[in-house]
RNA sequence: GGUCUCGUGGCCGAGCGGUUAGGCAGCGGUCUGCAAAACCGUCUACAACGGUUCGAAUCCGUUCGAGACCUCCA
C-alpha cells in the first residue's frame, strides 16, 4: 500500500488549510498528542480527542509508515487558575482528599489507561510524565532565557512575549493579532511580575507549603504548565517533527505558547502539521470537567447516567464517534447513540459474515473500485464518517452475495475480506461484540438450533417458538435463513 | 466586548459550485409457519433574505440563532 501514502492529506490548523502529508524522514512519523491532567477520571469528551488521534495513529500505521507516537501524562505544573496564582491542579486534589500527588496521579493515570483500553485505543510508543522531565524543562528554559526571550523575577521565570513577536508571529496558530489579545486581556491579581500580562511562566518560585517543588537555577520552584510539551516532544521526537495533535481548546495559549518556546529555544517552529479535535458536546455544550456536563465512560457502559436510555458498549461508542469527522463538534445523544448501535451491528454482522461466502466465477460489482474508495475517504483528512458510508456499501454487496443476489469471485473475496478486515478492526479499532464464553457455548448452541430445526421441520411451532423466546430471554438472537438458522 | 466556527430531511451526520452521502427511524414490497434479519423500492434537506454564476446547500453580503476561544479544560 506504499503508494497510497503520497495520497494522504491532512488540514493543518496552522495554514487553515488540507496539505499533502510529506514526512520529514521518509518513512517515519513523530506525532505528539497533549495528553490528559490526571487529577479526576477522564470523560467522555476527553475520550473523543484520543480515539481521533488513535485513528490517525492507526491509520498512518495501516499506510506503512513506522510511527512514534508519542503522548504525555501531565502529573504537574497545570494552575488551577489564570494569573499563575492559582494551585497546582495535582496538589489542590491531594490536599482535599489527604493524599500524596503521587497518589492521585497514580489513581487517575490507572483509570485513564482502563478507559482507553476499553474504547480499544492503541497504547502510545512514549507516554512520558512531566515529573520525570524536570531537568529537561530546566533546560529548555536556560536557553529561552540565554537567547533572550524570557526573564526571571523573584524566582519565577516567564516568557516575555512582546520581546518574542518582535522576531517570530506570536498567535499565528490561533489566528491571533497581538494587539487584540493585549487589549482583550484582562487585569488579574497576581501578575505584577510579569512585563506585559501575555508573558506566562516557564517556572514558577514555590511557597514553602507547596508540596510539589524542584530546585533549580532560580530557586526552589515548579513548571509551567505549557514548558512540558515542548521539553517532552523535543527530547522524543526532536526540534522540528511531522504532528502534533490535540483537543481544539489547547490552540489557545498551550499550543500557541508551545510554538513560542520552540522557536525561542532553538529558533525554529517545532511542528509541521497542526491537527485539533474537535470537542463532544452534550445538550448543545461542551462537555467538560469544571461545568459538570459530562459523562463518565464508567456511568455509560454501566448505563447509571441519567442522560441515557441504556448501557452502551465502548466499541458503538467508538464506532459513533467514528461517524462524525474530527473536526466536527459531535452530540451526543441517547437516541444517535441507539442510531449507532444498530448501525454497528448491521455492520459487524456483515464483517462475521465474510469468511462463509461462497465465490463465484467473477464479481458483479468492481471490488477494486470499491476498496479504493476507503483509501480515498481516509486520505481525505482521515474522514472516517465517509469511510463507514463506503463500508455500509460494501455490507449490502456482502448481503446481496449472501443473498445469491450477487456474486464475488475467489480472489476479489480474499482481497475484499482482507481490506474489510483491515479497515474495521485496524484502522477504526472496532471490535466484534464481546461475546460470552464462545467456544463452549457453540456445541450447545449448534445441538440447541438442531432440535429446534428438527421442531420446525414436524411444523412444531409451539417447541421452535418456545426455543427461540428463551432464547431471546438469555440475550440471544436467532435469525432464520434459507440455509439454516444463525444466532448471535 | 474581541476573535472564530457552525446552522443540512423525524434524529445523528457527510458533502462545500453541477451527481442518491451514509446510519437510525418511517412507508410499500420480496422472503418467512410467524417474527427477526436480509434484499428491493420509496418519502421528508440544505436558518432567512439579497447578490455573483449557465448553474449554489456549497462563493459573497446582511439578518437571526447556536457554540468555541480570549481564564482551567481533550
């Protein structure tokens, strides 16, 4: 599949625009993603950015290339509040709950792995934590500040952003013009050490009841907040590297501040392709930690959450979101999240289906053609929602030759299975149904449809039926065919 | 207040200058002991008003509505 990588295109938020994918090093990625605080449990909304940029992982894999990938686990530095006034986000939680920050940072960091697991996420190559990088964020800012671009006051270090914008555009990722930002800020308490109230802090002088604090050149401190990412994805991936990725509210000021320290640094802006997920809405807003409109992946495969009819499983929510592109606000609802459930297993059932056709002596329809038309939507800025409508084609071809209504020669059928296969499972990390204890339950189920086939060959519609209900009461389904009955 | 995005049929959601997106739901058929599934057919669209164009959901303008960012958030 080489030659589709010259294909791919992908709209990079820095440019506005969808330019050809061409990688620094042939061959190979570095994609960065700005993974999560952990200082409470992820929600769903949370969920949606990392299983965006886990297609994207997935399928540049898929494509061939040898990707490191390469996202962070921030367990400190993040203020609670604007002005660099507020409290360590990590710190505010142990304090509450009387633990160590290494306890909450663990407690959440377990979770966070549980749930992305569950939606089938690949794990990442580096998943670095701030913490074990403070030497290099030490780093990074001798040089902001040796090449002129930062300043420290009573132990602090901030970033001086006009100084900077003399030289390079501050807030050309977000679309900013400098003085608009000046003018649109707003005077907080705390900033009176800082020149300008756009400079934010590289370090931070710590009061002695802050637990969480590091010496360093200035004294005893802790880092800022947007210092980790740039000091993480340059000791990974380099100075300058292909992706970086993250939720839409990180272009302003992380991403942008991320951009600042890279050029301030080494006098180069860091990343080629910008990409930004859009966000998960719910009743029209922004799901989101501090407002409390959200929902837990935990409340929604349990079905507790008031907003929903009913448990879902995480691959309908996987294959929901894989239905609306990235960068698109999604809604979610109880009534789509049924929409997709049956989509999923009209789908699912097709894919099952697959291995057990018969071929024929050629194909009714161009299986080339249609296989193509994956790469095509998938090439397209990695559009998944096309890419499902292509597969749904391919689920009535699948039917139709089930069917007898349409034919599929040998080849065409081992070509298709195998792209189908690869797409669904690899490249939109679907998975079949969590079904129970399968292989013992098989022989049973095989003797359990054969006395009720011999029930309805007698015309003993009382047995077959009373077989079937039963059945359906232990969550299982059984469908008739011409050639025997299925369940699933 | 500033910057920006969006407004598509009952619901979710693609498309972004000319073709049926797709899924779910609905309706009519085929099949079936019945049901389910599957298949075939079918109905609802592009917020409003102007403009550009041979042609606009798609470009431009205005209005209305919603949301995001500007402050922690994926």
């Amino acid at each position: 599949m080489s030659e589709r990588k010259n294909e791919l295109f992908i709209y990079n938020s820095l440019s506005g625009q969808k330019e050809k994918f061409v990688p620094i090093h042939k061959n190979f990625v570095g994609l960065y993603v700005c993974g999560p605080t952990v200082y409470s449990n992820v929600h769903l909304g949370n969920c949606r950015t990392f299983m965006s940029f886990d297609l994207v992982y997935r399928y540049l894999l898929h494509l061939g290339y040898k990707v490191r990938y390469v996202r962070n686990i921030t367990d400190v530095g993040h203020l609670e509040s604007d002005g660099d006034t507020g409290e360590d986000k990590i710190a505010k939680r142990a304090r509450l709950e009387q633990l160590e920050p290494m306890e909450i940072v663990q407690e959440y960091t377990i979770d966070f792995h549980d749930v992305l697991n569950e939606f089938n996420n690949l794990p990442p190559s580096i998943e670095p934590t701030a913490t074990g990088h403070i030497i290099e964020q030490i780093e990074m800012i001798k040089e902001i500040i040796s090449n002129g671009y930062a300043y420290e006051v009573n132990g602090s270090v901030y970033f001086d952003v006009l100084k900077f914008n003399e030289k390079f555009p501050y807030g050309e990722l977000s679309g900013r013009k400098i003085e608009d930002l000046i003018s649109g800020s707003r005077d907080l308490d705390g900033q009176e050490e800082k020149r300008n109230s756009l400079d934010f802090a590289l370090w931070k002088n710590a009061s002695s009841e802050h637990i969480m604090k590091w010496p360093s050149p200035w004294g005893i401190g802790f880092p800022g907040w947007h210092l980790e990412c740039s000091a993480m994805s340059t000791k990974y991936l380099g100075d300058h590297f292909d992706i970086h990725g993250g939720g839409m509210d990180l272009k302003f000021p992380h991403h942008e501040c991320e951009i600042a320290q890279g050029c301030a640094s080494t006098g180069k802006s860091p990343v080629n392709y910008w990409m930004h997920g859009n966000m998960l809405t719910l009743n029209g807003r922004k799901m989101s930690k501090s407002t409390g409109n959200s929902i837990l992946p935990k409340e929604m495969f349990a079905g507790t959450n008031d907003q929903l009819e009913k448990a879902y499983s995480p691959s309908v929510v996987r294959f929901f979101t894989m239905q609306a592109h990235y960068r698109s606000t999604l809604d979610f609802t109880s009534e789509a999240l049924n929409a997709s459930e049956k989509g999923f297993e009209r789908l699912m059932d097709a894919v099952s289906l697959l291995p057990k056709l018969n071929s024929s002596e050629s194909s009714s329809i161009d299986v080339q053609a249609l296989i193509a038309t994956f790469y095509t939507a998938m090439n397209d800025d990695f559009n998944a929602p096309i890419l499902v409508a292509n597969l749904f084609d391919a689920v009535k071809f699948i039917n139709s030759v089930n069917d007898g209504k349409a034919t599929v020669s040998a080849s065409d059928l081992s070509l298709l299975t195998k792209e189908i296969q690869a797409f669904v499972f690899n490249v939109l990390g679907l998975k079949l149904s969590e079904k129970i204890e399968e292989s013992k339950l098989e022989p049973v189920m095989d003797l359990v449809l054969e006395l009720r086939q011999q029930a309805r060959a007698n015309k003993d519609w009382t047995t077959s039926d009373q077989i079937r209900d039963g059945l359906a009461n232990a969550g299982i389904t059984v469908k008739d065919g011409k050639d025997g009955s299925v369940w699933r």
